[in-house]
DNA sequence: AACTTATCCAACCGCCGCTAC
DNA sequence: AGTAGCGGCGGTTGGATAAGT
C-alpha cells in the first residue's frame, strides 16, 4: 500500500476509541486509542474504512453518471461529490475517477466542445451566495475546476455589504431571479433536505453545514 | 512458467482556512 | 496583527494483484 498498512487490533483500537469519545478531536486519537499513528491517519482510517454505513465494491450505474455530472459542476472537490453519493468516500470517488473515469472524460470533453458550439448554456448568476461550508483551495485546482468557478462567479450582481439584513435581502432577491431563469424548479425538487433548508433559510433560520445556498444552486443545476 | 505492464486503492504528504490566543 | 495548532482537503505514492505477452 502506500504506508504501513493497518492491522485488525488497530482498527479495533480506533473504533473503540471514537465509540467512546466520538469522532473530531483528532489530534487526541492516538493518544486515547493507545495507537502509533498521527492524527491524520486516524482520521483517513475512520473515514475511509472503519466509518458505519460505508459502501464498497463496484459503483452503480447512477452513481458513476452522478458523479460525471457533479465533476462537471464541481471540478475535483471529491469530498462535495461523495457527499452526495451515500456511503461513498471522497478517497472512493477520487480513486475511482483516477482509474477509470478520467480516460472517458477527455472523449466526452471533445464531444462537449463541440456541442458548445452549436448551444449556449445558460447557468444561474449569483453563484457565490453565502460561504458554504467546505474548503476552498485556489491552488491545486485544475484547469476545468478554475473554470467551473470561473463560471460560477457573479461578477455582474455584488452585494451592498453595508449591514448583514441588507445582504441577506440581497440574497434572497438574487435566489429569486435565480429561481426565475430557472424556471421556478424549487417547487419540483424532491428531495427533502433541500426544501427544508430553503425553508430554514426563509424562515430566517440561516444556513447551515448541512445546506447552503450553493446547495441550493447546484442541485437545481443537476436538476436540469 | 516467468516476466512485464496495467490497474486498483489504502495510506501518506503538503497545503489551506479557521480558530484561539 | 501575528502565529501556532487543528481539521480538512486534494494530489500523489507505492504495494498488491490482475492481465497480457
């Protein structure tokens, strides 16, 4: 493998320990586990192997065409992606795009061109409403992620951030003339989480790890 | 059977953003 | 304002195994 390889009285070790003191504080599991092993590959090791409700073996037909979709909008933010494919791991879809998917990307890319060509998309604006709740990296990227943000970015609607009712104002406008050019889908969504953010975030609730707007926005692009 | 090449995937590495001080 | 510590992320590595010659 690409490291020590763990054993079976390691893992037991690590599972006991978040048993017993629950996932985060990473920097201690190794030390409360009684385990050899830096913060970081406790971490790696719960989720990517130990962690309940995990899924392997080979990846479905829907889930490889939600994953070509979601890399589509999202580039390589892989933990976004598996977030949305349950039981899957970033470490899995990454893995598994590597190996199998990027090949085919190139072929789909070139057909892709040359459909732009003879279509234009029209992508909702306001792409960066709210700070979402992963990480954003600007270097690493590659040239197709740069892009998507590229794209995302709305540079012809900027908030007035004179006072935060203000903003939030701002954002609900820009979520309904976002909704309009989209045809005015929410209402057509299916899955439950995003109708209850949308209402958590009407409700004044705000957003939270769970849901944001760029939740919102991108599932209304899969959607499409 | 022996060797080479390709593929898979668990583990590691380095970096980033956030938070507390 | 500066910085150390932390969690988290994506990129990369390298051993195991399968497939090909």
């Amino acid at each position: 493998m690409g490291g020590v390889a763990w054993t079976e009285e390691e893992d037991h070790l690590l599972k006991k320990c978040i048993q017993q003191y629950g996932e985060g504080k990473w920097h201690r599991v190794p030390l409360l586990a009684g385990l050899n092993r830096c913060r970081k590959s406790c971490r790696l090791r719960w989720l990517n192997y130990l962690r309940p409700n995990i899924k392997r073996g080979n990846f479905a037909e829907e889930e490889v065409e939600m994953i070509i979709k979601l890399h589509k909008l999202l580039g390589n933010r892989w933990s976004l992606i598996a977030g949305r494919l349950p039981g899957r791991t970033a470490n899995d879809v990454k893995n598994y795009w590597n190996c199998h998917l990027s090949k085919k990307l190139n072929v789909l890319e070139a057909e892709d061109t040359q459909l732009a060509r003879d279509a234009q998309v029209i992508r909702p604006q306001p792409r960066n409403i709210g700070s979402g709740s992963g990480k954003r990296r600007d270097q690493g990227q590659s040239p197709s992620e740069k892009g998507v943000q590229q794209e995302s970015s709305m540079s012809s609607l900027t908030f007035d951030l004179e006072g935060h009712n203000h903003m939030l104002q701002s954002q609900q406008d820009n979520i309904y003339a976002c909704l309009d050019q989209q045809g005015s889908i929410i209402s057509e969504l299916s899955m439950d989480f995003q109708l209850e953010g949308f209402e958590a975030m009407m409700n004044g609730e705000g957003s939270s790890s769970q849901w944001d707007w760029g939740d919102l926005l991108l599932d209304m692009d899969l959607y499409k």
